[in-house]
C-alpha cells in the first residue's frame, strides 16, 4: 500500500499567500512535516493531519536531512497522504530538491506544489520590484548563509549590473556589503532589508549599501529578513508607503532615521 507526497511551498508567511492547491493538500492530508518559518494559520488548514516540527534553524538543534526522507518515506509506504510544508518556494533555498530525490529513488508517488518565494514577496510587500524599466532588467537571487556559496557569485557580478537579493543573510550583512564594496559597488547604492515580510510585524529598513552593515533593526535576531541591493530599493520610499495589505502598511526604517538625524 503507498501513499502520496506533496511537497508544498508555503509561501513568505501570510497563510493567504498559499496557493488553493497548497491548501487543499493541507485538508487532505493525513500527515503533515512542517518548516521554521511556516505560520501557525497555515497549519489550522490541516484539520485531519498530524503535524510534526522538522524544522531547521541557524544555531539551534535540528532533525537530520536524512531522516525527514525517511519519515517521507515510510509514511508514503505506509499509505499516508503526506505534505512537506516548506516555507516560501520548496525549490528556492529549500532542500525540496533533496526531498524529491530521495522520493523518487524510493519510487515513492509525489508532486511539488510550488510557492511564492520570499525572493520576490518580501521585495514587492515592500514597494520594491526586482526588476523596473531604467533600474534593473535582471536580479540574482543568493544565499547568505555560507560565503563559500555567496562569495563567487558575488564576485562575478559587474557592480550596479543587477538587482541583488540575499535570503538568509542578516547576521552576514555587513560581510556582504563590505565584499560589494570591495568590488566596485558604490558607496550609495540603494539598499534595504526586509524582515518578518507577508506578517503583522513586517518592517522594512532603507538607506544605501555603505550603512548596511551598521543598520539598525528591530528584532533582527528573531524576524526572518531579505536584503535587496541596487537601484531599486530607492522605490521602497515612493511605492513602499502607499501599498496595502490585509495586514496593514509595512513600518519603513529610513537609515537617517534609525540614526536619529
């Protein structure tokens, strides 16, 4: 007897930004393995489910890649409809990738169901497109976890050529800035950092890439955040403050005014 997995990306927070497929997965499911950052709302969507924390966080104890795959795996053979909730998109920093593998050497029916990153989300709640005629017609999406990772793609990046957007990259913001710095980025290049974007507590800082380091943030230990560098993040200003949402505006943090200038 086999199940069926779905491994679901559960968008950048806001349980409304989850995907109709995504939430019917979640009614269905006998099972569900669940992320960090997913929300609590999310979850109540799986009124029939046990839902299990498999979550990773940076300093914290965590269960093993390689056992979320067998739980997958057992529960599937076992009969189970199983969800792997991941936050944002399963494929974009996400290890669904792994997830699927695993399943598929398993010979274990299953589907992804992609959802809205927070690459993207977290910059347009914000007011700020990745890309916008005259400013940027392409951005570069990294990770900020590891400069082993970031390190060369940062390097092979012309300065100002695109927009840059660092997942997983508060605690490493000021390496990451000195390291554009040091590639010719200019001193004022626009930038930004978006933290708990899609939830009541969202907030967003400005200023430019020379103040990223020193940037003063509120509950930046604890918030999930999203840099952005290059042109666009000046729109954040213009356009940031006039979007709404069911959750309200986003509090904007210009670099002048976290200084007290």
């Amino acid at each position: 007897m086999t199940g069926f997995v779905s491994i679901v990306g559960a968008g950048p927070g806001d349980p409304e930004l989850l995907t109709v497929k995504g939430a019917r997965r979640l009614a269905e499911a006998d099972l569900v393995l669940y992320d960090a950052l997913v929300s609590g709302e999310a979850l109540r969507l799986a009124t029939r489910a046990h839902c299990f924390f498999v979550g990773k966080r940076a300093g914290l104890p965590s269960i093993r890649q390689e056992a979320i795959h067998r739980i997958l795996i057992a529960a599937a053979r076992v009969g189970k409809r199983v969800v792997r909730l991941k936050a944002g998109d399963p494929f974009v920093f996400g290890r669904g990738g792994e997830e699927a593998l695993a399943l598929a050497c398993a010979d274990v029916p299953y589907e992804i169901v992609p959802g809205v990153s927070s690459a993207i989300a977290a910059p347009a709640l914000a007011g700020i497109p990745v890309t916008h005629r005259g400013f940027a017609s392409g951005f570069a999406v990294l990770s900020g976890h590891d400069a082993a990772a970031w390190g060369p793609m940062v390097d092979a990046i012309p300065p100002e050529s695109m927009t840059l957007v660092v997942l997983m990259g508060l605690g490493a913001r000021a390496t990451i800035a000195e390291r554009l710095l040091q590639r010719g980025w200019p001193r004022a290049t626009p930038a930004a950092v978006l933290l708990a974007a899609s939830t009541p507590g969202a907030a967003t800082w400005v200023g430019t890439l020379s103040e990223l380091g020193s940037a003063s943030l509120p509950d930046a230990g604890r918030a999930p955040g999203t840099l952005v560098v290059g042109r666009v993040a000046s729109l954040a200003t213009a356009i940031g403050s006039s979007v709404r949402s069911g959750l309200g505006a986003t509090a904007t943090i210009t670099a002048a005014r976290a200084s007290g200038a």
